[in-house]
C-alpha cells in the first residue's frame, strides 16, 4: 500500500460531514493532519461543537480541530436546520465534548499545515469555502503548497438551495470564486455524483450493526438524515454527499470524473452559486475535474470498515 494521504478536513457538521470525519479519520488511506470548522449548515459555534462531539465519540484526541470563519466572506449565513437540525447534528442523544478545539483561526491552521509539507497534503473541503478562501487570500502560496484540493460543492446539474445552485457554493459564492480561480487543481464532488451515493436501509442497518458507540452513533445520524431528506427532498435514501470528497482521496478509482472548467456565478439574480461547468477534453490544460459517478457500493464499504477500525 502506498503512503496514506495526508488530508486537512475543513467541514461544517452536519450529518455527512460527521461521516466524512469518521471515513477520514478510520480509513488506512487517508492520514487525518487536522479538522477546520466553518459555519454553514448551522451557526460555527454548533459546527465546531459538533466536531469536537463526534471527535469525542470517536475517540480522536490528538487530532487538532481548530475553528473557522463564522459567516461568509460577504453575505449574510444561510444556515440548514431543516436538514440537520437546530443543534446540526439532530438525531444521537446530545454528546457533551471532551475533544477540545486548538486556538488560533482555521485559515491559519490551513497555511501552516499546507505550506509545512510543501506537495503532501491535500484540502478536503466539505462546507462553505469560506476559510479555504481566506488562506488563499492571507497565503497565496498555498495553492502551490497543496497537493490539491476536493471539494463537496456544486453541480453541474440542477442544485439543491435553487435550481441552479447547491448549498455550499450557494452560502458564499465569492469564496468559491476565490477558490477555483485559485492556481491548484480542484475536484469538484458535486451533487450530480453525490446523489449517486444515497444510503439504502441495508447500508444504514450495517452501520448500526457494528455495535460500538460510533457504529450506533452513525446509524442515529443517518436515521435522522434519512426523515429530512424525505421531508425536505422528497428523497427515500439519504445521499451522503461528504464522504465522497474523503472517498475520492482514499481510492479515485471508486469515481469517475472529467476534465472541466468551472466558474461561479456571483452575480445572477436566479443563477447565484451556480457553478457553471464546461466539460473540456482531457489534457487541454484545464485545472478543475468534476465527479460523474460513484460506485456506491464500495463507497459505502468503505465508510462502514472505517467506523469499524474506529472501535
Ligand atoms: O449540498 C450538500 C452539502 O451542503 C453538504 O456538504 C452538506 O453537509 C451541506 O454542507
Ligand atoms: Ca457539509
């Protein structure tokens, strides 16, 4: 096996992201440097209680996690309770942290732990972009420090917040702009394959069958993922949009992808936060590849042996 990738997390839990914490933090593939918070699906004082809940349930003292930007570079939060709930990770009995944050600001954990290892680690961004684009803009030279960067963000299709945006994009648009224009390249994981990854009862059911904390821990989540996406998305299963960015990291050939550039509307009264991607045939130099598909199945083994290496 070659050397696990060494990731930095920077996420908004939420439920999926939850998940992508435990497939990054169990998965042998991927080495977990740290954890950045940012407010998007609730307030960044919820999200990082969040972090710091699942970090404790699953047992991840000496990861650092280290809280983020608290609103979106221009406008105003848009938050998601109607998906994840009032406290953003709704469904588990309330865990009460012992896993405590690092001082300092996301963005400056992002720099340091980039420009550190000059090539090594890789961005997985799986909120609003908010904190990657405040690095960009205190360091441009992290985008030639990091590896690459994957995001959870955007479609090519129809978006889930209006027609034409998906949330993440759609709560700060102008740090997405910053981020795609930026000179690294970028895998966009957005709700065109993320949709691909809906979790059946079977796959929850063998979640929940580990048996440890966690495993019961996750099932819980899912199990009130799976009641607000049918509410909100009239969706059966749940689609666990965030462990596809951690996925892809882990083993790239559980996807497809293809050769693209993107740009952010920030402007359109109807389209903003739209990414609007143009497909480009491979090797015209473009810096952006966008997910297609996903094989579920393999996705969802790997997150459930990743619980389970948790204990
Ligand atoms: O549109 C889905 C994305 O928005 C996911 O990352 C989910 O956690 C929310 O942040
Ligand atoms: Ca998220």
């Amino acid at each position: 096996m070659t050397d696990p990738r060494r990731i930095v997390l920077d996420c908004d839990p939420g439920h999926d992201d939850a998940l992508a914490l435990m497939l990054a933090a169990g998965d042998p593939r991927i080495d977990l440097v740290g954890v950045t918070t940012v407010a998007g699906n609730q307030t960044v004082e919820k999200t990082t209680r969040n972090a710091c809940a699942v970090a404790t349930v699953a047992g991840l003292f000496a990861v650092p996690i280290v809280r983020g930007a608290d609103r979106p570079l221009l406008r105003p939060l848009r938050t998601a309770a109607e998906i994840h709930g009032e406290s953003g990770l709704d469904g588990p009995p309330p865990v009460v942290p012992t896993v405590r944050t690092r001082p300092g600001h996301a963005c400056d954990f992002l720099i340091e732990a980039v420009t550190a290892s000059p090539g090594e680690v890789t961005i997985v961004a799986t909120g609003p972009l908010t904190n990657v684009a405040l690095a960009l803009m205190k360091e441009p030279a992290l985008a030639e420090a990091a590896r690459e960067i994957v995001i959870m963000g955007g479609a090519y299709g129809r978006g889930n917040v209006t027609p034409a945006a998906e949330f993440n994009i759609s709560v700060d648009p102008e740090a997405a702009a910053v981020v795609f224009d930026a000179p690294w390249r970028v895998t966009m994981m957005g709700l065109d394959v993320t949709h691909q990854a809906a979790c059946s009862e079977e796959a929850q059911a063998r979640i929940s069958a580990i048996g440890t904390p966690l495993g019961v821990f996750a099932g819980q989540l899912l199990e009130f993922f799976r009641s607000t996406y049918r509410r909100e998305q009239a969706m059966g299963d749940p689609p666990v949009h965030d462990p596809c960015a951690v996925a892809y990291v882990a083993d790239p050939t559980l996807f497809e992808t293809r050769a693209a550039h993107v740009v952010i509307e920030t402007r359109g009264t109807y389209t903003s936060g739209m990414t609007v991607t143009a497909f480009v045939a491979s090797g015209e130099g473009s810096r952006h590849d966008v997910g297609i598909s996903v094989r579920r199945d393999a996705l969802f083994d790997a997150l459930t042996a990743a619980i389970a290496a948790l204990g």
